[in-house]
C-alpha cells in the first residue's frame, strides 16, 4: 500500500513538475516575451558596439599621439614662429593704407558701396 502510495505522489509530482515546464515555454514564446528577448539581445549589441567604439577610439588617440612624438609635432617651435595674421582690405574705411590712398587718389580709387551684392533692388 506505501509502494502504491509513494508511486502516485511520484506521478503526481512528476506530472505537476513537466506541466510547470511546458507552461514556461509557452510563456517564452508569446509574441510579446519574444520582443522583450529582442529588444534586450539588441541593447546587449548595442552597449558592446559602444564600448568597442571607445576602445577604437582610446587606441586611435594613444596612436596619435605616439605619431605625434615621433614626427616632432609635440615639441616647441624653434624659429620666431608664424608671422602675424594679416587681415585683407575688404572695405576701404577699415583698412588705413587703403583709406589714406583714396583720400590722396580719389580718382584712382573710388568709394565702392558697402554692400556691392544687395539684390533689393526697386524695379
């Protein structure tokens, strides 16, 4: 009678246990547990291309900069330098030499107007 008895809580159990199991398969193949894999499988690609991106992009600098000391673009200049920037002579009562030409030439250099490509033209 225990024999039978110790048989039918094993079946029982048995039984409870693999219904348990097929339920929570089927539960991992609703259409929504598939898209929440989906979705979390592609955050998880989505951090390891971003941290591969930074550890190009560490390698990349720490290459630069070992290019960078041995070209000698780290080291201080040992001339007098560059010279200083020179502005252009776009309009005449901004730049003196130009200025004082035309007050001494005023024939040879005419006062232009200050803005020579205004299409706001009455005609």
């Amino acid at each position: 009678m225990f024999r039978r008895t110790f048989w039918f809580t094993a079946g029982a159990a048995a039984g409870v246990w693999a219904s348990h199991k097929v339920n929570q398969k089927l539960q991992r193949l609703t259409p929504e547990s598939l898209a929440a894999q989906a979705a979390d499988k592609a955050l998880d690609a989505g951090h390891r291309i971003k941290d591969f991106a930074l550890d190009v992009r560490a390698g990349m600098l720490q290459r630069e900069a070992e290019l960078d000391d041995v070209l000698g673009l780290n080291a201080p200049p040992e001339g007098p330098g560059l010279p200083a920037a020179r502005r252009p002579a776009l309009e005449g009562e901004r730049h003196p030499v130009a200025y004082r030409a035309r007050q001494k030439y005023p024939e040879k250099y005419p006062k232009y107007p200050k803005h020579p490509n205004n299409r706001n033209e009455d005609h």
